[in-house]
C-alpha cells in the first residue's frame, strides 16, 4: 500500500494521570474513526512535565514494558485496528529508567521499543536526573503501510539520528515532543526558538527524502518556582519529503491533525534529489570524533 493516513494528538495534559489516560484513549479513538492508520501521542503525555525540577519521588511515575498502560494501549489498539506510538517514562529496572515509547499494533501487540538516545540537561529540562541514554539505536518498524522511525524530543535537533533511521529504512519519522517556552521570555527570542525546531526537522525530511511528523503539547506547566514554568508550543506538524508542511496545528489548541502519506512522493523526490546516492561515505570517518582539533592548520 503506498498510501495511508497519520494522525497526531497535541494535547493539554493535566495534573491527573488517570484523566490523561483516559483523554489519550479517546482521542486515539477519535483519530480511527477519522481514518488513522497510525496514531502518535506525544512525549511523556501521563504526566505534566516533571523534568523541570530533580524530585527522588517522581521515579514513582515509571511503569515497566510491558505494563498497565501498554496493557490498554494494546486492547485499544486491536480495538480500533490501528498503530499507535505511545510515549512512556519507563522502569527498566531498580535504578533504571528510561524515556521511551513503544509501538502498538492492531493485533495488540508491543511491536517495538524505542529508548530515548540524547538526553538533555538544560534550566527546567533535567532529564539526565531522570533518564538513562537509551541503547536500542536508531530503529525503525515494519508498519505494513511503511517502515517508520520513532525518535523522541530532543533527539529532533540531531541529523546523525535522522539519516541513520533513514538508512535503516524509514518513509517516516514520528518525533514525540514535549517543548515550550520559558517563562518570561520575549517574543523575539520564541519566534526565533519556534522557527528553529520547525526548520531544523523540516531539513530532515529534505536531506533524507522522508515524510517527518513532529507531536507536542500545549498549555502552560508551572515548575513550583517563583512562577516560572514552561509553555508548551503545540505547533504539531507533518512535512513531506521536500519539507513542505502538509497538516499543522495551532500554538494553543489541543487538536488532532491528520496527514495522507503517499510513498510514490518519497520515491519521485529521491530520483529528483539523489541525495543518498551522492552520500560520499568513504569521508564520513571524522563524525565519529567529538570535536575535530586541527593544530596543523590544514
């Protein structure tokens, strides 16, 4: 089949996991009936967004794989007879914990993991606290309508992460997101912070000839400091392989978008933009280095 429907659920999330829960299960019901093949939800989508602060109590929030969520993800899913990515913080082990997803098939089977690679440590992102790196690789799953690539959040900014799910065979990269805005920012430095994250998976798609499709939240989530906190962009938004944007979302609304993806267009850009054939992967070795300290001037 060459052609097939994604949908994206930008959401509000509350201070209730259960109603999360519950929302999730809805709109991934909502997103069948509107024809959805594969549904994504997005990045830690139980909880508010607990990285803000570094809290020993907040690892009571990880589930294990399999567990109580993926357990009604799996009945939903074989219920609706969809795909679903679905984000979770996840107890791997005593000590050990991951952010992750996995991807649910119509038979109601866990079909895939996928553990967060690049952790970030920034001002109201502390998720090396919380997150051990993840060690599946960049994979990608057999769907029977495509191969699709799983990355999360912060994983977006990096086009190593991109290309090697493309070689490994992805039409399609879904990014499970979670981020925003700190507070008291000005508008300058948000536009230029939007417009970054949009262009920077946008070129993605172009450099590797694939459909990208970015899930965020919206709403404000307050850090219990001072204030402050971090105010989600929403922004969701499928491109194409030549990185037009095809289906987007408000900054502000909870929403679901949905996008046609047509295979055929993967293949026509490639042919037009060879950019895999004209790769020169004999030059590639120095990638492998974290810095390139060149004292001979050459």
């Amino acid at each position: 089949m060459s052609a097939f429907k994604v949908a994206l659920v930008q959401t509000r999330v509350h201070k209730d996991r259960e109603e999360n829960l519950e929302e999730a299960i809805l709109n991934v019901e909502k997103a069948s009936a509107l024809g959805a093949n594969i549904v994504c939800l997005p990045e830690l989508f139980l909880t508010r967004y607990f990285c803000q602060s570094e809290d020993t109590d907040c690892f009571d929030l990880a589930e294990p794989i399999p567990g109580p969520t993926t357990d009604r993800f799996c009945g939903e899913a074989k219920k609706r007879g969809v795909f679903i990515v679905c984000p979770l913080f996840e107890k791997r082990a005593s000590g050990v914990y991951h952010n992750s997803l996995v991807l649910i098939d119509p038979a109601g089977e866990v079909s895939g993991i996928y553990r967060k690679m690049h952790i970030p440590d920034d001002p109201g992102y502390f998720e090396k606290f919380y997150f051990a790196p993840g060690d599946t690789g960049f994979s990608c799953f057999e769907t029977g309508f495509a191969k699709i690539g799983t990355l999360i959040c912060w994983d977006q900014w990096y086009p190593e992460a991109a290309r090697i799910a493309s070689l490994r065979g992805a039409d399609l990269i879904f990014y499970p997101t979670a981020i925003g805005w700190h507070t008291n920012e000005d508008e300058h430095s948000k536009n230029t912070q939007l417009e970054a994250w949009r262009t920077v998976q946008r070129a993605h798609a172009i450099s590797n000839g694939i459909y990208v499709a970015a899930v965020n939240r919206v709403g404000f989530e307050e850090s219990g400091e001072n204030g402050g906190g971090i105010d989600f962009w929403g922004n969701s938004f499928v491109c194409d392989p030549e990185g037009a944007v095809i289906s987007e979302a408000s900054g502000e609304k909870e929403e679901i978008i949905l996008a046609d993806i047509d295979l055929r267009k993967l293949e026509e850009t490639r042919r037009n933009w060879p950019f895999l054939r004209d790769r020169r992967i004999d030059a590639y070795s120095e990638l492998q280095q974290r810095f390139i300290d060149n004292d001979s001037g050459t």
